[in-house]
C-alpha cells in the first residue's frame, strides 16, 4: 500500500485526535499484575462497541459472493425496441457493478460446490438504475412465489442437526417436481464452474422491451461469457474447497487485478405479443425456457469487469439488489416470481442495510433522484430536502412528471382464487430435450447420472424411488441408469441417520 505524503492523524470517529489507538486509558493497580479500565476511555468504549455491530444481517441466501465493478457498451442498435437510454446508440457505455454467488452456503463457505449461481448486475444509467437479478441456468425450481422460501429453506441446513441434508433437498423436489427441468442443469457438468469468469447469466423472467410508440414486445436476457463455458469436475471441486474456500473470489480478483478483464455479450431473445397468445409454452413460467430456434439470441452489447472492489464491505455487502429496479423502456410482466420478488428483494435490504440502503455508495444513482415523499429514518445522508414539503401535490414542491408506466393490458381478467398450476408432461418436455443434448456431448449423460446417483445414495430408500420415478418420466434411460448405479455402489437403502431423518419429517410419497 503507497503512503501518503501528508499521512493522516489518528482520531477518534466524531474526529477528536489520540495519541495511540493500540493503548487504553487505565488505572494502574497498586500492587501491580493488572489495571482498572475506565469508562471515561472514549477509544476503548468506541472500538469495542463498533465491533459489536460491525456485521450487518447475512443475505438469507445467496451470501457467499465475488462481485466487480465494469461497463456495459452497447455493440449493437436497438432502439427500436426499446427506449431504454443505456442499450441505444452503439458505442454507448454504462458503469455496472456485477455480483456473482452460490445459494445455499453462508459467508466463508466452500465455493467450488454444486449450486445455482446468482448472477445479479446493476447497471448505473442517466434515467436510474437497472438491476437484472437471475442466475446461472435460464430456468427456477418452482414458479409459484409461496414455495419460495420452502424450496431455499429445503436446500440449506437441517433445522436440527445443523448440517447439510440431501434428504431435504430430495424431500421437496420429489414433491414439487415442477422444478425437474432445473435439476437436470444442476446436476449437469455446468453445475460447478470452473471459474466465474466463464458462466452464463440469465434475467430468467419474462419481460417487456417498451418501444417509443409505446408498443412493446416479450423479452428475455441472456449473458454470455466471451472465453465460453468452463467447468470443473466434482474431483477437483472437492479438492479445491479443501484447499481454498475463496477459489473462486481468489480467480476472479487476480484475473481483473493483473488485466485479464472477462467479457460477457448481452443478447435478448423477443417475442411479439400475439404470438405468445397462442404459444404453446406459458412465457410467464420461470421453470420453462424461449426455444432458440423459435425466438435468437440478438445481441446488444458487451460487459467488461475492470476493477475490483475498493473494498468489499462498502462495495459488494452492502450492495442491493432488485428486479424491481428498472428503466423506463424496461417493464414488468405478470409472472407470478417476478412479482413476488420485486416486494421481497428490497425488503430484504431494508432489514439488512437500513431504510435508506439506496443512499450508500454501491447503490447510489448516477443519475439525480428526488423522492422528497420518501426520507428521515436512520442513516440518512443526502440533505434529507431540507424544508421542502414531505407531502404530495404540494403547491410548493416544483417537479416535472417522469414517464408513464406500462399497462398490463394482458392481464386476464377472472375469479380471484387459488389458481395451482398442476404438474403435467410439458414439465417434463424440456427436460427431456436436455436429456437428449446431453446425449450429443461425450460423458455427459454419465455424468449427470453420477452426480445425482452421488446426492441420493444415503437418502431413505422410499426418497430413492421416488427420486429415480421423477428423473424416469424425464427420460426412461435415467431411471435405469441411476437404479445401476445405486446397486453397483451397493446404496440402494438408507442409512440409520437418513431413516431418522425421514421420520422427522414423516414423509409421504406419491
């Protein structure tokens, strides 16, 4: 670290100058060994006070995180599909901040695991900030929003023993087997990177693409690596956690930090409305994907990492993000996640950062931001507006109207009601096209068959079954091939833990 030529003194937080922040003040005792503190010692009682509360609230999920700075430039025109400022006139550049993490595994856990990767990037724009907040497989696990906190719960830690539980993870999706096309891309060989530097990224939601007319199309957005995917084998994951929990902070810092800057291509697929009328895939279902021969991948720009964090408290833990957050040219769709997820994202960095979490310096507009109906709460540093009124329609306040958002105007309407979308065939059948490109790719279909035979093999026996009937209706072949695997492994039934596991949660198959 380059000293300064005009070092700082130390002080206090509120800017009183000390001597030395290594020593406290004390009352020495009379017979020597020891020495009273005083609570007149401002240093002592600041310092250990502050270290009490030095950690924020861990993400419930999604904890564990690299992330870096960098820029978007647009590459390619499409204006006319939307009016969102950051992706129009090529060669424009936008700063982002990116963020890439594993689900289940708390701060300080091994990163080289078998997991989804969120892959969330806040773009700063000249109209806000736009966050796309999605992962690394296009698709998700459930698509109704109140299975949400089941299916994350279901996949950490037993409540009990306080450890990692397959039991639980293979509880929940033998039983909501809607999420069986995410399996098949989780168990695959993408389902641990090599590096963070060589994954996809996904929007996963359906969105709209807001035209100057007012017209607007469906759309998705993809991220895709410039160096190509690259994966890493569940030998060397292993060994790799072992031996460096940070593998893949470490490689991605390093990478940025010596110049080798990775790039990723942003695409969107589209989709005019008409046609997602009478498309037989229901567009506002996360667990099914846009066929790429129905609907390319069009480009748009690329995305550069650059810079690594100042540091990661200030930069990457308190950063926030949410698919709430969108641009005009950007709108929402009724897709029932993404709905559910534009209240429970900012709510969650409410509680984690404060009311005011938008005012910190990794989440902070480039753009100006006047919500003089919103401030005061703790930790408000922006002027707070002043005397300006902190009410509406004030024939005080002087401000000019933004734009207008977009109607849902394919909103159907109906009963309001309990509207369970039941698990059929069609949420097998793209599960079974990937089954059948596994098969084009050598090792892949036996890898995939390893993975999961590896997960299940201590699992009650009754969970097995049930397991290896979900993965039959995806593909016949799978079923056999797990049902060999188990018996030549000799772990067709479970162990005394997993039997005790199973009557905990007094499970019922179908």
């Amino acid at each position: 670290m380059a000293h300064s030529q005009n070092p700082p003194v130390f002080t206090l937080a509120e800017g009183q100058p000390i001597a030395d922040p290594s020593n406290s003040t004390v009352l020495p005792a009379r017979f020597g060994g020891g020495s009273l503190a005083l609570l007149q010692d401002t240093l002592l009682i600041e310092t250990l006070a502050h270290f009490n509360r030095e950690r924020i609230p861990e993400r419930v999920v999604h904890a564990r995180a690299a992330a870096a700075w960098g820029e978007f430039e647009v590459t390619h025109d499409i204006s006319h599909l939307t009016t969102a400022k950051f992706l129009n006139g090529i060669g424009k550049k936008t700063k982002v901040l990116q963020r890439i993490s594993t689900v289940g595994g708390a701060t300080g856990s091994a990163e080289t695991v078998r997991d989804v990767r969120g892959f969330s990037v806040k773009f700063f724009t000249e109209e806000g900030n736009h966050d796309i907040v999605g992962n690394d497989i296009p698709v998700f696990f459930v698509r109704d929003p109140v299975k949400f906190p089941s299916l994350n719960r279901s996949h950490k830690k037993n409540p009990r023993s306080n450890t990692a539980d397959e039991t639980m993870f293979w509880d929940f999706h033998v039983n909501n087997q809607e999420g069986v096309h995410a399996l098949m891309h989780l168990f695959g060989s993408r389902g641990i990177p090599a590096s963070l530097r060589n994954i996809n990224g996904f929007g996963v939601h359906t969105y709209k693409l807001v035209a100057v007319d007012g017209s607007f199309k469906y759309c998705k957005f993809h991220f895709k690596p410039i160096g190509g995917v690259q994966n890493m084998s569940p030998e060397d994951a292993a060994k790799n956690a072992g031996e460096n929990a940070d593998y893949h902070t470490a490689d991605l810092f390093n990478a940025i930090e010596n110049g080798y800057y990775p790039v990723w291509t942003l695409y969107v697929q589209v989709m005019e409305p008409k046609v997602a009328e009478t498309y037989p895939v229901n567009i506002f279902d996360i667990t099914k994907t846009w066929p790429h021969k129905d609907f390319p991948l069009l480009p748009v720009g690329n995305m550069t990492l650059n810079k690594n964090p100042h540091n990661y408290f200030e930069d990457v833990e308190q950063a926030a993000f949410s698919p709430s957050n969108m641009v005009p040219g950007i709108a929402v769709t009724p897709d029932p996640m993404l709905q559910a997820r534009m209240f429970a994202y900012p709510d969650a960095q409410r509680y984690r950062l404060g009311v005011n979490y938008q005012q910190l310096a990794s989440n902070r507009a480039l753009s100006r931001v006047y919500t003089p109906y919103e401030r005061d709460g703790a930790a408000s540093f922006n002027g707070n507006y002043g005397g300006e009124p902190n009410y509406v329609r004030s024939d005080f306040t002087v401000a000019n109207p933004g734009q207008k958002s977009i109607e849902h105007d394919e909103w159907a309407g109906g009963k309001v009601g309990i509207h369970e979308i039941p698990v059929s065939d069609a949420d097998f059948a793209q599960a079974t096209e990937l089954w059948n490109i596994f098969g084009t790719q050598p090792g892949e279909q036996e890898g995939f068959v390893k993975n999961v035979a590896g997960a299940i093999q201590d699992i009650p026996k009754k969970l097995q079954e049930g397991t290896i009937a979900m993965f039959s209706k995806v593909h016949p072949d799978i079923g056999r091939k797990l049902q060999a695997e188990l018996n030549s492994a000799g772990k067709i039934s479970a162990s005394a833990q997993s039997q005790e596991s199973a009557r905990s949660y007094q499970v019922k198959y179908v």
